[in-house]
C-alpha cells in the first residue's frame, strides 16, 4: 500500500497578499504556525513511520519541512509551484478581472503565459501515479495550489478544476493507494 501525507506549506508575506509566483521565504506567523503542526497529533512518528520527505523546489517548502523536522529531503521538480508567466510579482487587484475570470473558469487559459490549470495538473498527475510513489510511506510539502492539484487527481475531479477544493497553508490530508486513491482528513 502506497500512503502520502500531503502538506501545504506555510505562508509567505507574499501568499498573505495574493501574489503571483515568486519564491519566498515563510513569514513569523508561518514559522510559529509551523512549530505547533509538528507538536501536533498530526505529525506524530507513528503514523508515518519510516517516511521519505519530498519538498517542492521552493524555500516556503524546504523551510515548513525542516521547521516540520525532516532531516533529509528530496526536491522534485514535478511538485514546482505554478507558472504565472507574465503576472508573477502582481496581485489579485492588479489583474483584469474579466482576464482573471476567464482563467479561474477555462482550464486551457493561458493568459499570462504560464502554465494552464490543465498543464498544471497533468505534471502533479504524471508524478502521483509514477511507479517511484508505490510501495512505501513519503510526506509531501508544497505549494497549496500543487496540494489541490494532487487532491484534484486522486479524486479523479474534472481535468484542470481544482478550484472545487481549497487547500491552505499548512494543511493536512492523507492519501493511500490500493488499488484506488483513498483521502484521509484527520483530526488533530
């Protein structure tokens, strides 16, 4: 049986403003938010013992695994967080919003020349349902969009609609495989 605790992580002052992309190191709130996830039920040894730690290519992500208490962890560029192309570094507010409509509801549009809702998922796809996440216990930590995305896929919603389901920083959810996807949501 393959099991993923999977693990948004923490804010970053740029997410509390809702900006676009950027990589950016967690902020005070996340990093004490952080320390009392991993004095929590949530996070105990027993329920992931033994567990491989893989970490986005982002400082947010390498920082809550650490303040998490990964020892040793492994980047995958496949749980990268979005490309925004050209609205990275802008807010909410600074986007049209007919633009941003039309990108919340098509999951093809492209207008900022980064990555599609639909591309997005088809790369977090692509590496849940590799051969390499079979068999054996691993902890995720990465962006909340790419969090929502992998939950999106396990629960076999609609290619490229993750916005059915929100995921927020710092939160837990549990995946098993056998034979199917099955999302845990335990209780601190």
């Amino acid at each position: 049986m393959t099991r993923l605790r999977l693990i948004a992580a923490g804010h970053t002052p740029a997410l509390r403003k809702a900006v676009f992309g950027g990589d950016h190191d967690l902020d005070d709130g996340a990093r004490n938010a952080t320390a009392h996830l991993r004095d929590s039920p949530l996070l105990q040894p027993h329920r992931y013992p033994h567990t491989r730690w893989t970490v986005a290519p982002s400082r947010a992500a390498r920082q809550t695994a650490t303040l998490l208490g990964a020892h040793h962890t492994a980047e995958e560029p496949a749980l990268r967080d979005p490309g925004y192309g050209t609205w990275t570094g802008l807010t909410l507010d600074q986007i049209d919003q007919a633009t941003l409509e039309h990108w919340l509801t098509d999951p093809h549009a492209r207008p900022h020349d980064g990555e599609s809702h639909t591309t997005i998922t088809a790369r977090t796809a692509a590496w849940l349902h590799s051969p390499r996440q079979t068999g054996h216990s691993q902890t995720v930590v990465a962006h909340p969009a790419i969090i929502r995305a992998l939950l999106a896929t396990a629960l076999q919603l609609p290619a490229g609609h993750p916005h059915q389901l929100t995921v927020s920083p710092l939160a837990v959810a549990h995946l098993t495989h056998h034979h199917r996807w099955t999302l845990h949501l335990p209780t601190a």
